[in-house]
C-alpha cells in the first residue's frame, strides 16, 4: 500500500503521537508508510491508497481543511481514503466534513480495527520515532520519551476540553512498559515528558513517583553530560499536592514544577501547594495563569501579584505563564470575554512578546513590564503596540501619550477601548467626535 501521513503546518511543539503510533502498525505490517508536514507539492503528483491527517487545535482546523482539500485528488475516493482524527476532529467533526471530503474519526485509536484493517489498538503502539528523521522540522524536545499513564481528569473545568475528550480518569500503561519499549527500539532517551492531564489523581500516584525515580530520573541525575528532566508538562493539580507527594517530587529530576492558577478562588488552595513545594525544596515553578475566562483583568493582575509575593515569602521562583482562554469550539482564536477587551488582550500580548510568554518573579523586570498596580497595568496595556514592545526605543512618546492619556475621564476611555476594538482590522483611521479622545487615538 502507498500510505501517506500528514501533519497540517500548524503550530506544534511535540511530535503528533497519534501518526507516530499508526506509522508503526503499518511497519509492523510490512508497509513503508512515508511521513510529511503541510502541503508537499511532490507528494500531491503521486498516488496514494489511504491518507491519514492528524488535527490538534480547534483554532487550526482552517488550516487541517486546507491540507485535506489540497491532498484530495491523490486518493481514489477522498470519503473514505483520507482519514482525519485527533483532538480537533475529535472536538469538530462537523466542522471538517462541511468543509472537506474525508473521513473523520472521532476520539482515541483505543480498540481494535478502529481504522478497518483489522488492527489491533493502535493506542497500545510505540510512537514510532524514526520517521520523525525524514523530515526536517524539529520538535522540541527531540530526545524525550513523551509518554502517558492515565486517561481523562477526575474534574471537568467549564474551560478544558479534556471532559469532552477523554470523559472517565483512568489507568492507562505502565511507564516502565512503554520506556523499556523505547529503549528497545530506539536506545535511551534524554528527557521524560509526562502528558498526562491529571496524573496526581491517582490513587497510586507513590508507585508513579517512586518509578521515576528509579527508571533513571532521580534528582540530579546525568546522562551523557547532561541533567535529565522530568516535565509533566500539563501541570500537577496542587489541590492534590499532599506533604508525601512534595517529598516524592523533590526527590525525582522534575523541572520546573508546572502548576496552574486559574481563578483568585483557589487561592487558598493554590497558596498551599506553592508552600509544600517550597518546604520541600522545590524552588523553579511555572504557574499557567489562564485569563480571558471568567476573570477580569483586576484579577488577572491580582493573580501575577500573587507569585510576585510567595515567590518572596518563600525564596522561590514561581514564573507566570498567562495562557489566554479560547472557547474549545471556536476555529479562532479572537474570541474576547465579558470582563475584557481587545486592546488590553492584546497589549498582554504585546508583553510578552518581549518577555517570551513568561512573566518574570523579579520585581523589577515586573514593575516594568506589567506595572506597579492595577491601574498601571491597564494603562500599559492600552498603549500602542510599538510603546509596549519597545519600551526604551519609545519611551519619550510614552510619556506624551500618558499625558494626554491622563486627561481622559473613564467614560472616554471606554470609548476609546470601544474604538480600538471596533477599528482595529479595518483601514480607515479611528477617530471620536471627542477632542481628548482623538489626540491619544493619533498615536495609533
Ligand atoms: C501536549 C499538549 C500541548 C503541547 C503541544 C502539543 C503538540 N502536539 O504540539 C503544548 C504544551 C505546547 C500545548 C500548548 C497549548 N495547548 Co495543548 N495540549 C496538549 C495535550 C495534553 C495533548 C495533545 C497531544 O499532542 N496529544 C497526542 C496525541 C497522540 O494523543 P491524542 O491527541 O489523544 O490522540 C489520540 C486520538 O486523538 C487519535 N489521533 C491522534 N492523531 C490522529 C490522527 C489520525 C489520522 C487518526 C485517525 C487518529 C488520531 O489517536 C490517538 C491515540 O489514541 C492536549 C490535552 C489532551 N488530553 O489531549 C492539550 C490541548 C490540545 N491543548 C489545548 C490548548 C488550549 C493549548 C494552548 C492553546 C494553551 C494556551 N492557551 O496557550 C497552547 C497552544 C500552543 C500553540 N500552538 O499555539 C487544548 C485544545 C483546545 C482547543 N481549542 O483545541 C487541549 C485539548 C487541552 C485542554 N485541556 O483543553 N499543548
Ligand atoms: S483539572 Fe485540568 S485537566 Fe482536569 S478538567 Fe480541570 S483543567 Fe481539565
């Protein structure tokens, strides 16, 4: 058979598993399936019999629909020769059968004859980590075993789409299993990158922990010259971070401790855990601070001054990383929350740009870049792209905007908020019937 993988060009930092995992049934059988991104030119002249495209994001299914359409005259019959799955098929299917023709397969390869050739579970096979070297993209990181012990979350988040997905918690496999494969296959990996969405929920989360530990990634440890890492890299819940859990973390190569505040309303929770972490001698954390949800930018802000202050309390490192809400059945990312507006979400953006996503627990590079108080906060944000983006380079048209900008009353700066964000794609110039509100709009 003539098999073809795409991966859609989008965006991705890790390899897609679910392509890693069908390549390797197919060689398991005899077939050289052959592995590609995006739209290939020399592959779109050939002929294929079966074409399997992974999706990720719901707001790249546009781009998932444009791979297919481009792909689907090289197959006999595109409605059942090209198949599309993954989590945005899985979370849209209407959407790509509306807008391509394929077949799509919604949810996990757990069962057997899933794709129709009588296959085991394709679910149960090693990614196959070889034909990541026919192409040149790099993932990052490309020498870890990306692996998974359980299945679904024993909470369901109105934001996550992990409910919707994989709706029971599980056990899913052993690592020591799927880490012995790998070695088998491919010799030692580096690092341990664990994708699991909720792994302290389980109940034998010791033995999880203890395993690491002796699989090779115990604190400080080494292999060829360098720190190995263990990354669970969807963030351990700290609602069930118990003193026993920190010890064990602290004593395995994990870096950073990822955790999540989402909401001023965990705070209690969320003060605690940063507290046994930090007892235990875990001093590099990297908070996922979700917003464009149910916050508003007060307690956005709130939340950033939050590890600003346990980071001091505890001498620890807790970096923030502000991870902006977009509902899970929207194929874009522009959707704005009640509490927010255009221009304050994109000046967040506009900062950290320049920080590279990550919010520094300095308090100086803090002040600067998010502000010494609320207020500031806001009045950063509202500035033009280029004043926040280069701060020194702009610093002296800064100031004349802040002046003019301090003249507004805050009924006219919601307008100009409303201006911002009603003129922001279009080409005609914004401007007010309002005099104060036209000179700050002139610096835009
Ligand atoms: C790892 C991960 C990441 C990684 C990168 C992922 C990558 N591949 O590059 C990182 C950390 C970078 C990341 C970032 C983000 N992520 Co993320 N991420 C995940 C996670 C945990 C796993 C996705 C994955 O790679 N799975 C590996 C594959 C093999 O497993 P699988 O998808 O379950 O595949 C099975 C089936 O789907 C199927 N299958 C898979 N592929 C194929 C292909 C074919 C042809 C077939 C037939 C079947 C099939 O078979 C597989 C085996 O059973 C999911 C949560 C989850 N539980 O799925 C969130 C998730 C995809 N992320 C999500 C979000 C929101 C984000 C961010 C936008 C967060 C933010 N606000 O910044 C960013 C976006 C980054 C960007 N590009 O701009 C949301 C997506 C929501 C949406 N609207 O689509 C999810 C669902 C998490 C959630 N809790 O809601 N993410
Ligand atoms: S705890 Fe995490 S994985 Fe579970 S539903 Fe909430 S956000 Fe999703």
């Amino acid at each position: 058979m003539n098999i073809l993988l795409v991966e859609p060009n989008y965006r991705s930092t890790f390899p897609p598993l679910g392509l890693l995992r069908i390549s390797s049934y197919f060689k398991s059988i005899g077939e050289s399936p052959t592995f590609v991104r995006g739209l290939d030119r020399s592959m779109q002249l050939k002929a294929w019999d079966k074409i399997f495209i992974s999706s990720l994001f719901t707001f790249e299914l546009p781009r998932t629909v444009k791979t297919v359409n481009y792909y689907q005259n090289c197959v006999k019959n595109p409605k059942t020769d090209i198949i599309v799955g993954g989590v945005g098929a899985t979370l849209m299917p209407e959407y790509i059968l509306e807008n391509a023709q394929c077949k799509v397969h919604v949810g996990p390869l757990s069962d057997p004859d899933m794709l129709g050739f009588n296959e085991p579970a394709i679910a149960n096979f090693m990614p196959d980590y070889e034909i990541l070297n026919t192409i040149e993209k790099k993932y990052i990181p490309n020498d870890a075993y990306f692996t998974r012990v359980t299945i679904g979350c024993i909470r369901k988040c109105a934001f996550c789409a992990v409910p919707v997905l994989e709706s029971k918690f599980r056990y899913q496999q052993n690592l020591r299993d799927q880490i012995a494969e790998v070695d088998s296959m491919y010799g030692k990996k580096h690092d341990l990158v664990v994708l699991d969405n909720n792994i302290l929920a389980l109940d034998d989360i010791a033995s999880v922990l203890e395993e690491i530990k002796s699989l090779g990634f115990h604190k400080g440890a080494m292999l060829n010259g360098r720190k190995r890492i263990v990354d669970f890299n969807q963030g351990i819940d700290v609602r069930l971070i118990t003193p026993e859990v920190a010890k064990q973390l602290s004593e395995i190569a994990i870096h950073p401790v990822r955790i999540a505040f989402d909401h001023v309303s965990v705070e209690k929770a969320y003060r605690e855990g940063v507290r046994l972490l930090a007892e235990n001698g875990l001093r590099n954390i990297m908070t996922y601070v979700m917003f464009n949800f149910n916050d508003s930018p007060e307690e956005f802000y709130r939340r950033l001054e939050i590890n600003l202050e346990l980071s001091k309390q505890y001498n620890v490192r807790i970096s923030g990383f502000p991870m902006r809400y977009c509902p899970i059945s929207d194929v874009d990312r522009h959707y704005i929350s009640p509490n927010w507006n255009w221009r304050y979400l994109r000046g967040i953006q506009c900062i950290l740009n320049a920080t590279h996503g990550v919010v520094s627990p300095n308090p100086s590079f803090f002040n600067v870049s998010f502000g010494r108080s609320v207020d500031e906060f806001k009045e950063i944000v509202t500035m033009p792209d280029r004043f926040i983006i280069y701060r020194k380079e702009f610093s002296e048209e800064a100031r004349e905007w802040k002046k003019d900008f301090s003249r507004l009353n805050s009924s006219q700066q919601s307008e100009l908020l409303n201006i911002l964000a009603e003129s922001h794609n279009q080409k005609t110039f914004p401007h007010s019937l309002d005099l104060k509100i036209n000179k700050v709009l002139s610096y835009y």
